[in-house]
C-alpha cells in the first residue's frame, strides 16, 4: 500500500467553518496598510504583537470554532444551553490563544464575534444571507450565560465610563458596523474596480469612521477616537485606499494614531466578521466542499 494517502479529505460543516473563520482572522492580520495594527509592514501600535504572532493565534482558536459549530448542530436550536455552551468553548478558546500568545490578548473580541457568527452559520446552512447570519448571531449574544465571568473587561469598562457601545452590544444589534457600514463598502469598492485588498482597507475604514472602538478609547481616550474616525472618514472622501490622495490620507492617520498608540483592535476584529459573513454569504447554502 502507498505510504501517501493522497486523496482529499471531505470536511465536515464544523470543520469547513472553523477553516474559514481561521482564514478570515489570518487575512484581516496580513491586510496592508492598516492604520496603527498589525500587518506586513510591522507592529503598527503595538510593542507586544507581531504578525508571526497573529498567526499563531489565529490558528490556535481552529478547535474552539469547530466545537462551536458542532454545538450549534448537536443542539439545532437558539436557546441557553446553546449560549452557555459557546461561551464555555469560547472561554477555553481564550485559553489557549493565551497558551500560544505567551498571555498576550491578540484575538478575545474576535473570539466573541466571529464564535456567534460561526454558530449562527452552522445552526442554518442553508440561511446564509449576512444578515440572517447576523440576526441568529444576536438572537444567542441576548441570552444571558450564568457561568460567564463578571469582572468587566477592559473594554467593557471603557464602554461604560464613556457610554459607548462595547463589543457584547454590538453583537446583540446584529453587527451593525459589519452589516450597515462594512459591508456595503466592500462591495461599492469591489463594484469600482478597486481591488480585493483595497476594498478590505475600505471596509476597515467604514467601520472605522463610526465604531466607538474600545481598544482605541482604552489607549487613547477620547482624542484617539476622534482621530481615529474623522481620519477613516478623510481616507474615503479622497477616493479611498486605492487612490493617490486617500493612500496619502491613510498614511497621515497611521502616524497620528501610533503616535497616540491608538490601535483600533475592535474595528479590526470586526472587519474579520465582515470577510466571514461575505464568504458565506456567496454560498448557496453551506455544503460538503462549498468554500
């Protein structure tokens, strides 16, 4: 018999998720030039992550996808076995991202996002319309998981002594910033001809121009927001990434956000989300091979 088995394997629902929600987290990493995050150029903000990093991490949380996944089929319904569940995986997900990443936080809010997308895609393949996705998405964020940790992240903190909306309101609206704002520019960007990455840079930007990110606000307060959005804002209104004035712009805000050390860590994980509810949403229905 052959040493090789070189037959391809057939992946199951859970599996093709966790690929692509791995995918999309590696594709946001390596997106460039991306305002004050992470990329192939170098650290933006940061002094603690580097792209080889983000990898790693992103591809630590395969597990913890598929077993949402898995979860969402074996219980087949919205419900609080269902949210407590995902938020138990989640946690271990967390868990290990922080095994991997040596206990630096590269992917928590991406965990929350993109855990309640992949289980909302695979509670019904053959609904995959963003915003069904989205919907079944904030129909389990709702739900109240009675194990969950109290103490309030750092995000969380910062929503509430500024009023802003954290990362658990924004999933329980349906990811507004990824369906209103996200989405429609990468579609407008990809319509003009713009290109893939350029369109991504757009998309980042449109949630950037609203989203009270809380990263940035944690960093930088509320200048560093201010900067963050009227600066995204500057960058489409010059004709966007793919142009000669809105390149010119982008840049402008990269060196006004590094030097606030204002990294839109939320706006980042959030155009993940964008990537992943696009993918799917070009399925007709979730099959055996459909990525």
């Amino acid at each position: 018999m052959h040493a090789l088995n070189l037959q391809p394997k057939t992946l199951s629902l859970a599996e093709q998720l966790a690929d692509l929600a791995v995918d999309v987290l590696i594709d946001e990493a390596d997106l460039s030039p991306k305002p004050a995050l992470v990329d192939r150029r170098g650290n933006g903000a940061h002094t603690d992550l580097h792209l080889g990093l983000m990898h790693a991490s992103a591809l630590s949380l395969w597990p913890a996808f598929r077993e949402m996944a898995e979860a969402a089929i074996e219980f087949g319904e919205i419900g609080l076995p269902l949210r407590e569940a995902v938020g138990r995986i989640g946690r271990e997900g967390e868990q290990a991202m922080l095994a991997t990443t040596g206990g630096v936080n590269t992917h928590r809010g991406a965990i929350w996002a993109l855990g309640l997308l992949v289980t909302g895609a695979a509670l019904d393949p053959q609904s995959t319309g963003a915003s069904s996705v989205s919907l079944r998405a904030a129909r389990l964020a709702l739900l109240d998981d009675r194990h969950a940790p109290r103490p309030l992240s750092h995000g969380a903190q910062v929503a509430r002594r500024y009023g802003a909306r954290g990362a658990r309101e924004e999933a329980q609206l349906g990811f507004p910033a990824v369906i209103q704002r996200a989405l429609p520019q990468l579609k407008r960007s990809r319509a003009a001809g713009h290109g893939e990455q350029n369109a991504r840079l757009d998309a980042l930007l449109a949630i950037m121009t609203t989203l009270a990110d809380t990263c940035v606000l944690y960093r930088a307060g509320e200048q560093g927001l201010h900067t963050m959005q009227r600066g995204a804002q500057a960058v489409l209104d010059a004709g966007g990434s793919a142009s000669l004035a809105g390149r010119r712009r982008l840049h402008e805000l990269d060196e006004q956000l590094i030097a606030l050390n204002a990294s839109p860590g939320g706006a980042a994980d959030l155009l993940a989300a964008c990537l992943f509810v696009d993918r799917i949403e070009s399925c007709d229905g979730l099959t055996q091979g459909a990525f």
